[in-house]
C-alpha cells in the first residue's frame, strides 16, 4: 500500500474509461477543477498545469488509438479492450465460500456469528468499509457501541509500527530476517513487534509479506518480503505469524504474483477519477497452474496453516483479473483449496469494482467507502445481485479475526501517542535480529574480526546519521515518511506511480535513486518504511568502539575519491535503496563503485559494508586484491550501528545466508532483471508472462548453466564446519500413496492434512571445526523427479556450535516437500522415481548426498 507523496512528472499512457472508440476532448476547465481541488498547485500556476495535462491525456489517447488501428492488431483491444483482456483468462469460481470455523476457528466463530445475527443490514455493511475518521490509523472500521464493539485499526507495516514521532521501535526488514535464516528468531521479532502494535491501541499490523517472492532481480519490494524462495518464505512467515497473532492480527501480503511495482496501479487513478479517465491500467501477471502453486501460492499455504487473521488483496491483475476481484484467486484457491478463515481486505485503493469484488471473494476494503458505502451492499442484497449469506459472511469473517486475536480494550482503539510501547526486551530482539541479518562474503588475510586497530578510516554517506534523520523527516531513508494528503475522492497522492511506457507511446521509465544520500540507510521506503524514535548509526557506534580501544579515526563521508591517511583498516559503507511504487532502475551505482574502487587502490586492507534493500552487484570492485572483506547488511533497523560492531570486532561470527542470488552481471537475470513495460501491442494493459515458470532466482542460474557471484544460501563465519553421517528414513506408519489420501474431501486451514505429513526425514552431523563459536546453516536441496527443477530448497536448520562440538541437524520433509502440483488432477502428486538428496552450506556447496526412491504403490526406499 502507498500513502505518501512522491514527485513525478505526469506522463503514461492514457485510456478512457467510459468510451474507447473516439477521441474524446478532456477540457482545460476540466482539469483545472480537478487540479485545484488537491490544492498541490499554486493559482498562479493552475492554468500552465491544466493546458500541459489537457494535451497530454488528449495527444496520447491519439497515439494510442493509431497504435491500435494498426494491421495485424486485433480492433477489440480499442473497441472493448476490458473485455478483450478480462474475459476467459481468469476462470470463475463461484459462490464465495463461507467459512466454516473449524478447528481452531471455532469458538471465535461462534462468537462472531452471534455479533452479526444482532447486527442491522447497515451495521454488517459498515463492519467491511472504512470509517471516514480514521482515528489517525491507516485505515479504520467503525465502532458499534450499542454492541460493544470498539472497531479495528489497521497500521502499517511489516517491520514495525510507521507512525511519525511516536514512540515505537524500528525492526529490521523482511530482507534482514530472510537472510537469518533462523526461525526462533522470525518468531521473537514478530512477537515482539506484536505487543508494540497491541500497546499503540492497532488491531491490525499490516504484514507479514510473502509477495513479492523476488522474481524481478529490480523489485522496489523485495525488501519487505522473505527471501527469493517459496520455501525460504514460507518457513520464516508461519512463525512471524504466529508471534505477531499473540497480540494483534497479522495481514500477509500482497496476494498473489505481485511481483513489479511499476504499473501496478491505473497511472494516476485517483487524480483523473473525477473525469473518468484511467490512465495505463494495472500490470497483469500471467502464470500458469503450477508456477502458481509451486512458487507464488506456497507460502500463503503456510501462512494460512498459522492461522492468519487477513489476506491482503494485491494491485495488480492475475491473469488480467484484478487481485481484489479475482475470483479464481480468493474463492478457489484462497478460500477452498487453503481453507481460509479469516478475511481479505484489499490493498489500500486496489478495488476497481463494487458488487462484483464482494461476489469474488474481498471481504473488507481500504481505505475508500466509494464502492461499499452509502449501504450499496443492502441495495444489493435487497435487488437481488448479492446473496445476504455472503454479507452475512463478509461480517463474520472480519469479526471472527478480530476475536480470535485482536479484542481489546486497554489502552483503546487508535494509535495512542502517549503510550511509549517499546519494551526493554524488545531491544535485544532488534539487535539479535540484525545482526543475523548481516552476510559476510568475502574475508581474506584474516581482514576480519577486527582487532583493536590502532588507526582507521571511515569512507561513504552510509555510515553517519545524516542532517535529517528524525522520524519527523521524509528524509530519502525513510521515504515512507512524507505528508498523506489526500485527492478529493480519498485516494492517496501515493497513489501516483512512477513513469512507464512503451517505445510505441511515449517515454522511458523512472525510478527512485539507487543510493540513499541522507545519511545510512536502515529501512526501505514506502509503507513498509519504519519510524523508529531513535536510531544508532554505523559511525556512532564505531566511534563508541574506537574510544574504547584507543583508536584514531579519520573520516570522509562525502568524497568519491577520497585522500587516504594510514590506515590499519578502512571502511567504505555504501547503500543500495528501494521505496514502494517504484523499481529500482539498477543494481549496482557508478559513484559508490568508484568510491570503493578508489579507496581500495590507496588502502591495503580495504573493508566494504553494504546497506542493500535487495540484490546489489559488486563485480566491479569485488576481486580487487586490497578490498579484503565484504559483508551485506541489509536493513538493519534502529540498532544498525551496534549489529555492525557486534560482527565487525568479533563479538558474534557472522550467521547470515543470502536469500537471493547474486550476479556478476545484471544481464544474467534475463527477463528476470527489470519489470515489464508496456509495448506496442498492449499499450494500455502491461503483460507480463511468467514464461520462466517455477524457474526463478537459483533455480534459473543453474538451468541455465550461469555461475553466479556469490550463490543463494552463500554466507561465510569465522569458523570452519565438517558435514558426516547422512541418514536418510522414511515414515512408513503414513499413507505414501502418490495421491493425497483426503482428496476430495474439504480442506481445512492451510490445505489437505495430509499435505504435512511426514514421509521422509534426512539427517546430518556437523562438526565446528574452528576456533570459535559459530552458527552454521545447513540447507536441504531436493532433485525432485519429473519437476524440471534440478535442485530446490525443502529444509533448512540453523544452530550455533562451539568449537570441537558437534550438532545433528534433521530436515523432516512433508508430503507437499515432495510432491509437483498436477494440473489435471489438480492435487499435490507424490513423484514415482529417484529423489537426489543434497545437504551443504549453500545451494552449490554441497557437502552431503544421498538418493531415495517412491513408487506407485506408495512404498520407498533408500538407495546409497
């Protein structure tokens, strides 16, 4: 979701929404009413914006339509293009299912469903809109005192609660988790998290975030989410959820295959509603059956088995189907095939449809009442267009999550300033949580942990505060900060997305910059932004340590090609940033390579600290002999500076993996690097076709044969480990038929039961081989037959050994580990053949193997 203003120049590609066979004129007149009802342009200057704004919707809807007129185009995309992208790409599925209130569901149901039978039509219709009085919350469902109902306050975000000069923490992303790699520690931070959203009076804390799932190596939102693996993501979202529920309820997002920021939204769609106009619509991600089961769908899976209150409806289109009025994705897979309980609420101005988003599946809308309000609802239960079941549904969905989770009355409903909800242990969580976040990849002569160096230098605008790092401040760390006003219809100027066009109809893309210039980067931007009430920088804590041990420092925080003083050490600390509503524009920044590359070229001993919001290149300076150590700290929220020194001097070995897959060249990623524009054959509806299938990230270097950087999984320590005695047993006291045995039956919360059955467990020992205590991450990688994919991750375990001991680590695997869904049977299948087992440091350091085999009459066994 986006709520802050972000500047941009207006241009994109234009579409009319209520006639696309003429040319229609939008007037100067127009414009100018709409324009000076936001109040963003000075009166002097009305008239100049107007004139510029009516020929550009009105030039470009002529370069549209000739585009469209062209030989060879099929003239439904300019006579009815909404129907010739809509219709039959999406199957229906309907009617939406009511939820059951089975298992744990049942005495929150029972309770809700006894709410709404005293509930008027009007009140169950207002329980699914937003309230005008948002209470200072991102978005608010209405109190119903005579009911003794106190409403729900949704906040952002997934690290922590966003709210401006407030007292509240600043978590590390979802980036600095995944690269943990440590579950234990997923489930304290959201734990943690939990109780600061619960003490600030927010029922809702919006995240986790399992989508994106990285399939765009740019992604602007790949720092919010878990990594770049279904697995990975999955195996960290069921415990972020489970410790954020304790308190609040949690709302994994954005579902489903929201994998580009760029065109996620119709260009500028709140500005230009007042005239009808819709500018370039939504991006459509189309994928087939399987890769949405496999990849996009598996983690929610997980998500939902945790008993996740909310599912949050993404922008985009699903297989030109908008994700809050997908019926295939909300009815059928959501709510049947996982067995949701709890509600969908869209993204923040991501329904495009009134009755018919209700009828597909969306439960709760934010933040605008302009399709729901004014009891459209009743009417339409009352004319007939909507069953008063799914109303009735919609109500207790919504205030079943809310019992189950979020009821209470202390300190009261709505972010509450003067309540300091931060928690003396919640400090140690933030800490411990960072510094796992960091992911050491080079360390050569012993460069690191440093050891009382007599004098060192300190490089990069990475590594002080900055002028404005205050949470007041919509400083570039934290562009989530910047004022919410709003357009006259309620949408949000974050609304406005960043430039994207096509060859055929106007200019190249932009995006945000790809460095933070205000000072060290310690969260991304946009709603996932934190705000944290103070904050340690790397230089404050550097300079801590260095008066502790006597050292001399010089610093330059500012030259690109700095003069050198002797140096025992010197460390350059760059960024890479990224923001909601927009893409990165590159992975890697001409000014901070030439800064390490020059620093390296004067100082021996030369040390880089990369503060990343997503994958970031380094082959420019990497094999450079005087640049000695590397480390990936990611965002490390408010404790950046201590996790740093925590890892720099040795307090704590490095335990961080990559969860993504580092290139040597941007070109590797193929269609997986940047986001799909628009082109001349969709200049209106942006296509992106999933063509790679389940082949993203790791999987897509090793089908194609490209030796990255540095490798998913990759991360070194300052131990040694050994890996011995792989063991490989199957269960055999579960049914190991290649179907599911309860297909056909009705899936409970997470999908078939028997998809978590445990068939087959492998099992390792793993010696520290070193001199000092060390956490190791042993990665489990299946050949799964017939799946096309030579290795994926189904296991992963993180312990910390000290040295001279030895740990075994076990990797239980369930039926839907090894299985491939079938798009025919449409069922996880069991594969009947040989299952590769590989157990290693990193998906191409493998250090253990072994083989099985399944056949069809259910049986298995162990082939050495």
């Amino acid at each position: 979701m986006a709520r802050g203003w972000k500047a941009v120049a207006l241009a994109g590609l234009v579409s009319v929404a209520h006639s696309q066979t003429s040319n229609p004129t939008i007037s100067i007149a127009q414009i100018t009413d709409v324009i000076n009802s936001t109040g963003i342009v000075p009166a002097n200057l009305l008239g100049v914006a107007a004139t510029f704004l009516s020929a550009l919707l009105n030039s470009t809807q002529t370069s549209i339509t000739n585009a469209l007129s062209q030989p060879g185009v099929d003239p439904q995309k300019l006579l009815n293009p909404e129907l010739y992208y809509s219709y039959g790409h999406s199957p229906p599925v309907y009617p939406s299912p009511q939820g059951s209130g089975d298992g744990d569901w049942a005495q929150a149901y029972t309770r809700a469903k006894a709410l709404v039978a005293q509930m008027t039509a009007q009140e169950k219709n207002a329980v699914v809109i937003p309230a005008k009085d948002t209470r200072s919350c991102a978005g608010f469902v209405d109190s119903i005192p005579r009911l003794n109902f106190s409403g729900i306050c949704f906040n952002d975000g997934p690290a922590g609660i966003r709210l401006p000069d407030d007292l509240v923490s600043g978590y590390p992303a979802g980036i600095s988790v995944s690269a943990s790699w440590d579950k234990g520690l997923a489930w304290q931070r959201s734990n943690s998290m939990g109780a600061e959203f619960k003490a600030k009076g927010i029922n809702v804390a919006l995240g986790p975030v399992v989508g994106p799932l990285g399939r765009v190596a740019r992604g602007g939102r790949n720092w919010e989410a878990f990594g770049n693996d279904p697995y990975l993501a999955a195996a960290l979202v069921e415990p972020s959820i489970q410790g954020l529920q304790q308190s609040v309820i949690a709302c994994v997002k954005h579902y489903i295959a929201n994998e580009q920021e760029t065109n996620r939204n119709p260009f500028l769609q709140g500005f230009l509603a007042p005239l009808g106009v819709n500018l370039n619509n939504s991006v459509s991600s189309n994928l087939d059956d399987r890769t949405m089961h496999e990849l996009y769908l598996w983690p929610f899976y997980d998500a939902v088995k945790a008993g996740a209150g909310s599912v949050m409806a993404s922008y985009n289109r699903i297989n030109n189907s908008y994700g809050a009025q997908n019926s295939k994705a909300l009815n059928g897979l959501l709510k049947t095939e996982l067995g949701f309980q709890g509600f969908v609420v869209s993204d923040w101005d991501a329904q495009h449809t009134g009755i018919a988003s209700a009828n597909a599946g969306l439960d709760l809308v934010m933040p605008s009442d302009r399709y729901w309000g004014n009891n459209r609802l009743v009417t339409a239960v009352n004319n007939g267009s909507m069953n008063s079941t799914r109303l009735d549904d919609m109500a207790t969905r919504v205030l079943a999550s809310w019992f189950r989770y979020a009821k209470f009355s202390n300190p009261g409903i709505g972010p509450n300033k003067a309540v300091d909800a931060r928690k003396s242990a919640s400090a140690q969580v933030i800490l411990q949580s960072a510094v796992e976040g960091h992911v050491l990849v080079k360390n050569i002569r012993s460069a690191l942990p440093l050891k009382k160096p007599k004098t060192m230098s300190i490089f990069g605008w990475d590594a002080p505060s900055g002028l404005n790092t205050s949470a007041s401040d919509a400083n570039l760390y934290a562009l989530g900060l910047a004022n919410t006003r709003k357009y006259a219809d309620g949408s949000d100027f974050g609304d406005i997305q960043f430039l994207t066009s096509s060859a055929a109809v106007g200019p190249a893309g932009t995006s945000f910059p790809a460095i933070a210039l205000n000072g060290t980067m310690i969260g991304g931007g946009g709603s996932g932004a934190i705000t944290p009430t103070s904050m340690i920088s790397p230089l404050d804590a550097l300079m801590r340590q260095a008066a502790s041990d006597g050292t001399t420092l010089h610093t330059d925080f500012v030259s690109q090609n700095p003069s050198v003083q002797p140096s025992d050490a010197c460390l350059v600390l760059i960024n890479a940033q990224a923001s909601e509503t927009a893409d990165r524009g590159t992975l890697a920044d001409e000014y901070s390579d030439s800064l390490v590359w020059n620093v390296a070229s004067k100082c021996s001993n030369t040390i880089v600290i990369i503060h990343n919001a997503g994958i970031r290149l380094v082959d420019r300076w990497i094999d450079h002999p005087n640049v000695t150590a590397t480390m990936f700290a990611h965002l490390p929220g408010q404790a950046s500076g201590d996790a740093l020194v925590e890892v720099l001097y040795g307090r704590q070995s490095p335990s961080g993996r990559l969860p993504y897959t580092i290139a040597k060249n941007e070109s590797d990623y193929g269609v997986l690097l940047k986001p799909t524009l628009p082109d001349a054959q969709n200049p209106q509806y942006s296509q992106v076709n999933f063509t790679e299938g389940v082949l993203i990230d790791y999987r897509h270097f090793i089908h194609q044969n490209i030796t990255p950087r540095f490798e998913f999984g990759y991360g070194l320590t300052y131990s040694t480990f050994g890996y011995s005695n792989i063991t490989i047993t199957q269960n055999t006291a579960v049914n190991r038929g290649l179907p599911p045995p309860d297909a056909g039956f009705k899936a409970p919360s997470g999908g078939l039961a028997s998809l978590y059955d445990y068939l087959t467990t492998v099992s390792a020992t793993i010696y520290n081989t070193g001199s000092v205590p060390a956490a190791e991450v042993a990665q489990l990688y299946l050949g799964i037959p017939n799946s096309g994919v030579v290795k994926a991750l189904r296991g992963f375990e993180k312990h910390w050994i000290q040295p001279g001991d030895s740990t075994t680590y076990t990797f239980p695997l369930r039926r839907r580990d090894l299985s491939v869904w079938d798009t025919c049977k449409q069922l996880w299948m069991l594969q009947e053949g040989e299952y590769q087992v590989y157990v290693g440091k990193s998906v191409l350091d493998i250090q253990l193997s072994g083989r099985f085999t399944i056949n069809g009459g259910g049986g298995g066994s162990l082939l050495e």
